[in-house]
C-alpha cells in the first residue's frame, strides 16, 4: 500500500498479489486394517479463468486403491446451481465372515463416471441429483472377476456444519439418499437402496462434548451382495471391525462422550445399538447387539490419532488403531 498526497486528498493505491489457483495436496494415513495409505491431489480452482475446478487425484494401499477426475463449480453461469463431472475407478479387498472368522476375500473393481447438479436449500442443506454408470468386476481373490454394468439415479442431501474436521464440539453432519438402478438400457440390477444418517455434537458444559447418532437403510429389489450395508458404515460399532455383518438393511443408534480438558488429548467412552438384516428377516428386538467401548485421541498436524477398544453382545471385542483422515 502506498499513499500520495494530491491537492487536498489522499490517494491509497493497494497492491495485492493474488491466492495462487493451482496446487498439491499430499496425505498419508494408517490404520490396523488397511496398513499405511497415501494420497496424492493436483488441482486448480480457477481453470481457464472459469471459476471451475479441475481436481485429479489418487490414493492407495495395500488393500484398497482409487483415482478420480472432478470438473465442478460452485455457481453454473448465473444460476445458484452447483455441479460436477467425475470419472473414477476403484479397487478393494472385501472379506466375508463366518462367525468371527474370515473365510474369503473377494476382490472389487468399479469404474465409471457421474454427472452432479446441487443447490442448497434451506433445512436441507445441499441437495444433488446424481446420474451415473459404472462398471464393476466382482469375484473371489486371485480368480476371475465376473463383471456387471450398473446404472444409477440418485437423490441426496447433506447438511454438515462441525466446527472441527478432527474433534468437534458443535456442529451436525445429516445425509439421506435413495439410490435407483434398473436393468434397463443395459444394466445388470434392480434395486432401490435408501438411507438417512443423523449425527450431532454438543458441547453443554467446557470439559464434555456429547455425540448422539441414528442411521439406517433398507435395500428394495434385487442388489447385488457388493451393495449390502455394513454395521460399521459412517460410524464403527464397538467390539467391531465393521464389515462383520451385512444385509438388505440395516440400523445403529448410540451415543460417544468425550473429555476435553487435556485438549489435544482426548478421552473417549460410548454405546452403540444396531443390527444388520437379510431380505424379508423379521425386525426383533431380541437380534438387537449392544456394544461399549473406550479409548483416546489425539488433534495432530497430520490428523487424528485414536486408540480405542470395544466389546458387544456377540462376545466379540476389537481394538481399532488409525492415523490420519480416512480418504474415502
């Protein structure tokens, strides 16, 4: 900034440099399951002077691998319309269980490409539309994957106002969809797969944050095994890996509590309450699982670190270790 003196005003002249559109992100995570990941992004927020994103990425590791390309906005011309284009392919391990044992590993591969419109809308948060297809090769580890051409309409809303990505203390994060697939136009299903997730944090008292949650889903039709929901889906269920159990659908309620008076160390203690469903299972209460559980975290540069253990009605207990944001 510099001032100059002109009659009987002054003239302010700024100099400014602009924030830097393009750039790279670099991550790295690890947990007990899926070993040491890494993450690599290149972007720019402001391609061509379009006020558009151009985003490409990948991240992997041992057990599970994804690249992707997004072109969005957060303004389409002068509409208050959001949108974006993706193309992506995946990979991933994916176990199945007998009792407490593992007795496969199957293996998963999608690729494909989607088309997204959204614009926020009030108590809802930000509402998409998304049209999509992919491909996906599924099959038993180290055999030949069978392939199927899946097509999707999807409905989906997302509020998410946490005050921190790693420990918030206030805040709430809700999402809902409904998911559509047919076997027209060459698909290989059809189903309809529904889900809301409600999740919230509230500081009351400066040394105790307390985090209640609700979710669940239901799968109508005929989906695929590799679409069922799992009991640790968005939130891990105590005493569990997390894809121990699956089904058509599925519900979890519980509740975590944490100590913040040694901030950035934390001391966490929850419930969890949920079961998984096949297709037409009666819904009893008896098939109900508790689980309970403890442990600690700590706010890094790098991400959370957590240490926890838990334990449930299936006699069943885990010890779930990680560093780092999850990437998926």
């Amino acid at each position: 900034m510099c001032i100059r003196d002109r009659d009987s005003a002054a003239v302010l002249t700024f100099h400014v440099v602009e924030k830097p559109y393009s750039g790279v992100r670099l991550g790295a995570r690890y947990d007990l399951v899926n070993g040491v990941e890494g993450a690599i992004e290149i972007g720019d927020d402001n391609i061509f002077g379009s006020a558009w994103r151009l985003n490409l990425g990948a991240f992997g590791g041992e057990r599970r691998w994804s690249v992707y390309t997004h072109l969005g906005g957060d303004r389409i011309w002068r509409t208050y319309l959001t949108g974006q284009l993706a193309l992506f392919g995946s990979g991933k391990e994916y176990d199945i269980w007998t009792g407490d044992e593992i007795s496969e590993t199957y293996t998963i591969y999608r690729y494909g490409f989607s088309t997204i419109l959204g614009q926020q809308i009030k108590r809802l948060g930000t509402v998409f539309v998304e049209i999509g297809t992919e491909r996906v090769a599924f099959g038993l580890q180290d055999d030949k994957l069978k392939e199927y051409q899946l097509h999707r309409f999807t409905l989906r809303s997302i509020v998410d106002t946490f005050n921190d990505r790693q420990f918030p203390r206030s805040g709430k994060y809700h999402v809902s969809y409904i998911t559509f697939s047919r076997d027209i136009l060459g698909g290989a299903y059809s189903f309809t797969k529904t889900y809301a997730g409600f999740q919230s944090y509230w500081t009351w008292i400066k040394p105790l944050t307390f985090r209640p949650y609700i979710m669940g889903g239901y799968m109508a039709g005929g989906p695929p095994f590799f679409e069922y929901f799992e009991l640790g889906d968005a939130i891990d269920f105590w005493g569990l890996r997390g894809d121990e159990l699956r089904g058509n659908s599925f519900v979890k309620t519980g509740f975590e509590l944490r100590l913040n008076p040694m901030a950035p160390v934390y001391i966490i203690a929850g419930i969890s309450y949920g079961r998984t469903w096949e297709k037409d299972a009666k819904l009893r209460l008896e098939d109900m699982i508790w689980g309970w559980g403890a442990g600690w975290g700590i706010a890094t540069p790098l991400g959370p670190i957590k240490l926890t253990w838990g334990r449930n009605t299936e006699k069943l207990e885990e010890v779930v270790f990680s560093v780092g944001y999850n990437f998926e």
